[in-house]
C-alpha cells in the first residue's frame, strides 16, 4: 500500500475507484465498503483509494467542545487499511482552509481533477464539503456531468443496523465489550509504554506494568478488569488489565492502566506493549480492605485461567 500525507503526494492512476471517510475503528460497516471498492476495481482492472483525514475534522470544526476519543490512532488505521488489502491511502490534514471547501469544488478538485476518480463508493450517511452540505443526490448529479460513477452502500446491507464509530466508542465507554468486539470485527486494542508507577503490586503478590498510552486521543475504555493478549516484542503474552483509580487504594486517584502478565516475571520498563481486550471480568471497586482486594484479584486471576483454557 502506497501512503500520502496529503493530496498534493498523490499522484493520479488510471481507473481508480475511491472511497471517503475518517474510517475511524475500521470496523465491520467498514469493511462492507473497503470490500465493494475492491470488487470495482478489480472488474475494471484498476486501483483502490481511500481519502482519509487527521486530524478528525470534529477536533477543528469543534475544538472546544467535540469531547471525540478515536478507536484508532494514525499507525493503526494504516495498518488496518494495509491489511485490508488498499493500494493507495491519501491522509489529508484536515483544517479550517480545507473545512471550507463548498461540496461543489469538492467534488471538482478533489473527486475529479486531483483523483481523477472513475468509481466512488460512499456509505449511506456520507455527507461532505462546507457544512456537510453535499449529499448522494449530489454526487450523482455531478457524476454525470464529469463522468464517473457513484455507489451508495445501504444501512440495510449492514446486518440491519447502522454500524458506526459512535457506537462503538460508546460501548466501550459503557463497558459493553461484547458490542464493541462485534461491531469492530475484532478486539479493541491500545498500544502504550511501560513506565514506573508507584509498585504496590508487587507488594500484594501481582507485580503490574504500568502503562502510558502513546496517543492522547485515544479512546480508554470503561474503568473495571479485562482479560487481555498482550504483544510483547516477539512474543504474545496474556494477562489481566485494570483500568481505573485504585479506589482501595488512592482517595480519588488519577486514571491508571496497569496489567497484570501471566507466568512473567521481567522488569520490561520503556518496553512498548500492545493490548487486545478480549473479555470484560468485572467494573472497577473500592474494597473495605487491602485482604480484600487480594482475595478478589485471586479470584480474577483463577476466572481469567479459566477463560482462556476454554478459548
């Protein structure tokens, strides 16, 4: 996959078929569009597009109040539309200059002239240019003034249901890790450095990694335990993540993200690990005393085991 940090990279191929969006999770709905654009393509022997933005035009149009955590940062969404098989993936800077943009030269300078697109696939809630002003109907019209075609995926296509990143994003939020799971097609997952904490885990017999998630914009997901496979340099590991204030602990602590790796004993600080959530144990609680806290992080620990022997 060839990557651009911006329009004026790209440089235009024969028979392109484009898809547009933040493609914010990648996730199932999607995968249903990236899927189509690829069946285009290969019926006219041409290449795949997609025009993607960052920063998330909610973070300018908003800056104040737009409150988004994304479900992907840069390097995994690359990495997903890689897997997914694109050839050509624009990243465009998303500012004020560009929010501006009417629909019409939208379409003009960007779908037309810079793209040169001959097939564009949009979902079936795609709005663009000045004030999300330009719709379906539009890029028909103009479609067939300046020759390309235009396909809508259907909400209905979708297994009945408008998969979205919001939805996710609030699943997540709410600890419903089951929906999140299902409407990414995937486990969610977080990448973070492993940096000092204050090592009272390892004085209650379950030494943890403390982590700094690399980007701030990052989605965190809801506080509790989750039992998650964690990438580890060469190596895939497994363990238990807590994501919380340490209410036992701290009076009204600040957020932590500490795991807990099973049958691992190394001192891995600065080490980078990656996080796949694969099932939710329990919310995060204040306990009436350290014994407490240990008998139920026993407890967690035997759940998890249990878990995964039966996966």
């Amino acid at each position: 996959m060839k990557i651009y940090q911006n329009l004026e990279e790209f440089q235009a191929v024969d028979n392109v078929v484009v898809t547009i969006g933040t493609f914010d999770g990648v996730h199932v709905g999607h995968r249903k569009l990236i899927s189509r654009v690829k069946e285009l393509a290969n019926e006219i022997n041409g290449k795949t597009v997609i025009l993607t933005f960052f920063p998330h035009p909610r973070m300018i149009l908003y800056p104040q109040e737009h409150g988004i955590e994304l479900l992907n940062t840069v390097k995994e969404k690359i990495d997903l539309l890689e897997e997914a098989g694109i050839d050509h993936l624009i990243i465009h800077p998303f500012d004020q200059e560009f929010s501006e943009l009417s629909s019409i030269n939208f379409i003009k300078d960007v779908i037309v002239n810079k793209l040169q697109t001959k097939r564009l696939v949009i979902g079936y809630d795609h709005r663009f240019g000045r004030n999300r002003e330009g719709t379906f109907d539009d890029l028909v019209k103009m479609g067939k003034k300046w020759k390309f075609e235009v396909e809508k995926i259907p909400e209905e296509d979708i297994d009945h249901i408008a998969v979205s990143s919001t939805l996710i994003r609030k699943a997540l939020k709410s600890g419903d890790l089951d929906t999140a799971t299902s409407y990414l097609g995937r486990p969610y997952s977080m990448t973070g450095t492993v940096v000092h904490g204050n090592k009272i885990g390892r004085t209650i017999g379950f030494p943890t990694a403390n982590l700094n998630i690399l980007e701030n914009y990052k989605l965190i997901p809801s506080e509790g335990v989750y039992i998650v496979e964690v990438d580890f340099m060469n190596e895939t590991l497994f363990g238990m993540l807590s994501i919380g204030r340490r209410p036992t602990i701290e009076d009204e602590g600040k957020l932590s993200i500490e795991v807990y790796l099973l049958d691992f004993n190394r001192e891995i600080y600065g080490a980078v690990l990656t996080l796949r959530l694969l099932h939710w144990i329990r919310g995060d609680k204040k306990f009436n005393s350290l014994d407490e806290l240990i008998q139920q992080i026993n407890n967690d620990r035997t759940y998890t085991l249990n878990y995964l022997k039966a996966r």
